[in-house]
C-alpha cells in the first residue's frame, strides 16, 4: 500500500500550520511535516518527498498587494537552491498524481498561482480571484456548507453536509470574465457551497459570509486533486470545537476531508 507524506508549507504570517499538520498525522498520514518556505527554497526540506501538499490559512506576507500575491509571486519567480521554482516542483507533484489542499489564505495563494480552477487545464494561469468580502469586514463564524456530487474532487467525496468555522476578510470569488462561472458549474468544479439553515444554497449574508456568486465556498481543478476552500477544515477536529456540542449537535468534522485525501493517497498513488 502506498504511503500518504503530508507537507504543510508554512511562511511569514501562517498561522494554521499546527492544527493543520494534528489533523494530517490523526486522518493517518503516514508522514508529516510542517516546513517554512524558506527551507523549501533551500532545499533544507524537499518538497518532491512528499505527495500530499497543504498550504495552511493566515496572512501570508501581511496579505501585502491583496490577500497571498505578494506569497505567489515568491512561488513563481524565486529559485530553489537547485535552480527551480516552487510552483514547477508542485506542478510536477500534481502530473505524478499527488494532492494538493489550500485553506483560506492557502485558497488565495492557489488562486492567484493559476493552480484553481485552471479551466481547459490552464494551470499557471490565472482565472478568478478571492476579493473583499460585501459586508467590507473581517467574518469570523460557523456557517453551513453542502458539497457537490457531481464534482471530482478527491476531497469532498462521500460528504453531504459540513459545518465550518471561517475567518477571513478576502473571500469573495470573482473572475476575469463573467462566463467563467457558467463553465465552474458546467464542468463541476465548485465542489463546496454555502447554504442556508435549510441547504439551500445561497449568496445570502450571513450564510454567505462573503458574498461569493453561486454561493462558491471552494473550488476545485478538473482532476479533481486541487482543493481550495475558504473555510477551516482544521479547527473542527474534534466534537468540542462544535459551538454547539454541550446540546448534543453533530455535524461532519474536517477531519473527514483530510481522510478522503489519505485513503486516496494510500489506495490509489
């Protein structure tokens, strides 16, 4: 059986990576590591060792020229001691069939490296964006998301409903032309949405905490592999961190997105 070897890439203003890396190693990785970019670019840590990639939430760089493009540009134009860039060596982790998960400020980052959605398989190019939320404010709740099942996304498979904790102030999804959004539901790559209380989803505040069209809570790329969402998987990881528990309400934890990712890995690469 194939082994799941989890990196979660910290940098300046990270602030998920622990939790991050907890649910990694309880979901059954068989490898986990938490590795500042910089030992990447050094190539202290090697990132080709591993096969599940995670780009944890913050505020990369201070979110300096709009939320993680300060952190892309690092991605794509700085060189690794052996003279590569950061986004060829996660490009060909991706071709050998490896996982790759942004959350939050990590969703930002694969947005703005062109890693999400890379309609027509474009990836490196960008195609949308995560701009300020309509309430112009920093939303920091719980709110109620249901998934796609016609979506290939590795992550969300077997999952109906999820319960999830946000904190962002750039969430927003937007595009460079407004057919973008007809071809993300044609071809089926917003695997995530919010809903309301009842399921319905709904571009409706405060369900929708940032007012995203379509009520776009993640993305995915059409292999399914590339997961980015907005809200943290991580900090519901056990029944406790429900706001709710004390009453005996129940919902499906994170945790069980980062199983998908491992039970995948270990069954199929």
């Amino acid at each position: 059986m194939a082994q799941a070897r989890a990196l979660v890439v910290s940098g300046y203003g990270t602030n998920c990576e622990n939790e991050t890396a907890y649910v990694s190693e309880i979901a059954g990785s068989d490898k986990v590591c938490i590795a500042h970019f910089s030992q990447l670019i050094q190539e202290k840590i090697l990132i080709e060792d591993f096969n599940f990639l995670i780009f944890p939430g913050g505020f990369l760089d201070g979110d300096h020229l709009g939320a993680a493009q300060a952190a892309a540009s690092r991605f794509r134009y700085m060189k690794t001691k052996s003279g590569s860039s950061l986004i060829d060596k996660i490009g060909h982790i991706h071709k050998q069939g490896g996982l790759i998960l942004g959350i939050c400020n990590g969703f930002q980052l694969l947005v703005k490296l062109g890693l999400l959605p890379a309609l027509s398989n474009n990836y490196g190019q960008q195609q949308v964006s995560l701009s300020h939320n309509n309430s112009a404010r920093f939303e920091d709740r719980w709110v109620y998301l249901k998934t796609n099942p016609q979506s290939s996304c590795v992550f969300t498979r077997n999952i109906k409903n999820m319960y999830l904790p946000v904190r962002h102030g750039e969430g927003k999804v937007t595009v460079q032309n407004n057919h973008i959004y007809s071809d993300l539901e044609e071809q089926n790559l917003i695997p995530l949405f919010y809903t309301d209380t009842k399921g319905k989803i709904t571009t409706k505040y405060p369900f929708n905490p940032n007012g995203s069209p379509l009520g776009i809570a993640g993305l995915t790329d059409p292999s399914g592999h590339i997961f980015g969402l907005m809200p943290h998987p991580e900090a519901y990881n056990h029944p406790t961190n429900h706001p709710s528990w004390t009453r005996g309400q129940k919902s499906t934890m994170g945790i069980a997105l980062f199983l998908n990712a491992v039970q995948y890995l270990k069954r199929e690469y």
